[in-house]
C-alpha cells in the first residue's frame, strides 16, 4: 500500500475518534448527533469520511479496524496500548 494512504488512514480528527467511540458503542448516527448536538447530516458526513480514511465498507470493519489499530478497545482489548488525547496534549 502507498505510504500516503498508510498516513492517511491514520489521520483522523479527534472528533472522527469520538465517533467511532460512539459507533462501539451501537448508537445509530441519528443517536450520535443527539449526543454530540450535531445534525444527523454531520455525523453522516463524519462517518463517511472515516469510511474513506480506513477503507472500511461498514460499520462492522470499522470497528475491526478501530481495534486493531488502537482507537477503541473493548472488555480491556487493546486498552493498555490507547492514551487520550488530552492526556498526550498534556504530555507534551
């Protein structure tokens, strides 16, 4: 795979984190933006992006995704390796 795709996939927004977060969790994009005070279009819109950036098809490789690559974890899956990033922001 290309690098610029390698590092493109790696570039999600903090907010695009927070969505999948919320994806874990079995919300509907309708669910997340009522959450998060957003209109469902942009979560939409997020989710879509997200797709693109991870090459995921659906909902379900995305999380696949997520986990594998550190930006979920479940049941203690994965958690040891994650840090927030307001923990890294103040890190630094």
């Amino acid at each position: 795979m290309p690098s610029s795709l390698q590092q493109l996939r790696h570039d999600l927004s903090e907010r695009e984190v927070e969505i999948i977060e919320l994806v874990a969790t079995g919300l509907t994009n309708q669910e997340i933006a009522s959450q998060l005070v957003i209109s469902k279009r942009t979560v939409d819109n997020h989710v879509s992006n997200i797709f693109t950036k991870t090459g995921a098809k659906n909902r379900v490789a995305l999380l696949n995704w997520a986990m594998d690559n550190g930006k979920i974890c479940r049941d203690g899956f994965n958690c040891c390796s994650l840090e927030s990033p307001e923990a890294a922001r103040h890190a630094s």
